[in-house]
C-alpha cells in the first residue's frame, strides 16, 4: 500500500465513522433531463467525487459506484478478480507513488468465447486545482456511462465474442491504466482481438463525434458506414492519417495507444476539443442530453457491428 493510499483510506474512514460518507452516491430520483446515461453521469461528475483523480479519495468513491453498477447491468468477475492494481509515478512528481486502480467486468460471448473484445473508458479525471473541482463530465464521465449503457444491451443478448469491459484509472497522467492492463491483461493478450475506447463522447456541440481508427483498419470503415445511415449524430472519420499532425492525430491520446501499439486492433470515439476541455466548467450542465443520447446509441451499435466481424482474421492481417 503506498504512503497516499494510506492517508486516503484513515481519511475515509474516519469519515464515514463521523457518518460523512459511508454510503455510495445514488442518482437522485427526480430527474430534471435525460434517462439514466445522464444520471451515471451527474453521479460520476459531482463535487463530491472531486474530479476522480488517480489515487484520491474522490477516485475511491467513483470505483464504488462503478463496480456497482458493473454488477447491476450482469458482468462478472474474471478469475483475476473486479479491481486489477498498479502503481505509478509522473514526471512531475517522480518520486511520489500512486496506487492506481483499473475496474474490469466481462460477459462471455457465444460463439467465440475465447476471443475477447475490450470496451473501455477511463474514469478518473485531474482532481482539484487552486481550490477547484475539475468535474470532468465529458472528460470522461461520459465514455463510463456509456460503458453501462453497452452492457445493459447485452442483458439477454449474448454477444458473439467475450467482452471485456474496463474502467481504466490513470489515463490522464499517461495512459497508465491502459499500460498497466496491457501489460498484464486478464485473458492471453493473443486472445484479445480489439479494443473499443471511449473517451469524450457527450459533447456533441456540433452534433458530430469521430469514430477513429478506420485508417489503421479501413475494414471497420463499411459496417459504421451503415450503423451511421439514419443516426440523429453525425459519425466523422479521421483524426488518424499522416495528414492530421500532433493533437490532431488521436491515435496516440488515448487508451487505446497500449492496444495498437501491442497489434490489438482498435476504434476510438471522441468528441472534439471543446472550451471547457481540462477546464473547471466540464460540467454536467453544459451537456446536449439528446445529441450524447444519439451518439452512445451509435455506439452500442457501433459495438454490435464490430461484434458480428471475423476479428481474429482482422487482427492477423497487416495494417498501417
Ligand atoms: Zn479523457
């Protein structure tokens, strides 16, 4: 147990003997807008979770909350149990060690058992800074959402292949939870045959979300092609040719990087940047409830697609 750890765990439990906060938070029963992607979502990203940094008391109280509502929606424990450890450290404070902590369900697949799909999204965020609370409501509170929306669609509909469904911690101070799960995944890395990240996926101000990757595998790029015929979001693709430089390229800035980089196939959503990106003001309010309806059910669409492909021919063939 690192020295944080430690300090984080008396500081809890003192406070839920003072009876402060002993309870996981609930969605509130009246609900002002939007169904229960948004109430997940209010829950992940409100003061009282304090912005989900690795390691902090708020990213204690999000883990409760999420391994709950793993469990609510029918996932499972891998035989390497819900919550997969790892410790870390960031350049800007190399000799401070973090214990981050990855959350992982999965549901077995029909036909192919053995081959496995991870869907993931991060859940901590940057914590507090100068006193305020970065609540990361889009960043990434919605890709967490998402996550349960997708395995509440798989309740009574087996997919085709296992899936694994990940929670990453640590994705904003490197991609740590990603590179920790890579690292030691809890099925044969040769077994897991694609990645399906989430990250920013609620503001839709513009009424489009990018589905990247397709460059890399442009066999995805039909099967969304019509998932997206009839969507009420628009699905963009890019983001990931030579042609897009630096932080127009995303391939590399989220969790799916450990993935492609260890030959996983892989598609990512995203919004793009947006004002309130890493900034104080990504609150829940500020979301297009219908718009980030629309596009986590092109999604989970998305998913289901890419579920019905042969993805172990896909990850065998050469890719750019
Ligand atoms: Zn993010």
């Amino acid at each position: 147990m690192t020295f944080r750890t430690a300090v984080v765990s008396t500081a809890l439990c003192l406070a839920v003997l003072a009876g402060g906060c002993g309870h996981i938070p609930m969605p509130s029963p009246d609900r002002p807008r939007g169904g229960r992607l948004m109430d997940d979502l209010r829950v992940l990203s409100a003061d009282d979770m304090e912005g989900r940094l690795a390691g902090s008391r708020g990213s204690i109280r999000a883990r409760a909350y999420i391994l709950n509502r793993f469990k609510q929606e029918g996932l499972r424990p891998l035989p390497g149990g819900w919550l997969q450890t790892f410790e870390f450290s960031t350049r800007r404070a190399p000799d401070d060690v973090v214990r981050g902590t990855n959350i992982i369900g999965w549901v077995e697949g029909r036909r192919h058992p053995d081959q496995f799909i991870v869907v993931s999204a991060h859940y901590d965020h940057v914590g507090l800074r100068d006193g305020q609370i970065y609540n990361g409501a889009d960043d990434n509170a919605s890709g967490v959402a998402a996550l349960f929306e997708i395995a509440r669609r798989l309740r009574g509909h087996a997919p085709d292949h296992s899936v694994i469904f990940v929670a990453f911690d640590a994705e904003e101070a490197g991609l740590k939870g990603a590179e920790a799960f890579v690292k030691k995944p809890p099925a044969p890395l040769d077994q897991i045959v694609f990645n399906l990240n989430l990250d920013m996926v609620s503001r839709l101000d513009k009424g489009e979300i990018y589905a990247v990757g397709t460059y890399q595998y442009p066999e995805l790029r039909s099967p969304l092609e019509q998932v997206a015929q009839g969507a009420k979001v628009t699905l963009r693709f890019g983001r990931d040719t030579p042609q897009d430089a630096e932080r127009n390229h995303w391939v590399e800035l989220s969790d799916q990087e450990p993935f492609y980089r260890a030959g996983v196939p892989f598609l990512f959503f995203s919004v793009d940047d947006h004002a309130d990106y890493h900034e104080p003001t990504d609150d829940a309010e500020r979301i297009p409830v219908s718009l980030f309806e629309a596009a986590v059910d092109l999604i989970a669409r998305s998913f289901h697609a890419v579920d019905t492909m042969d993805l172990a021919t896909l990850k065998t063939q050469s890719h750019r």
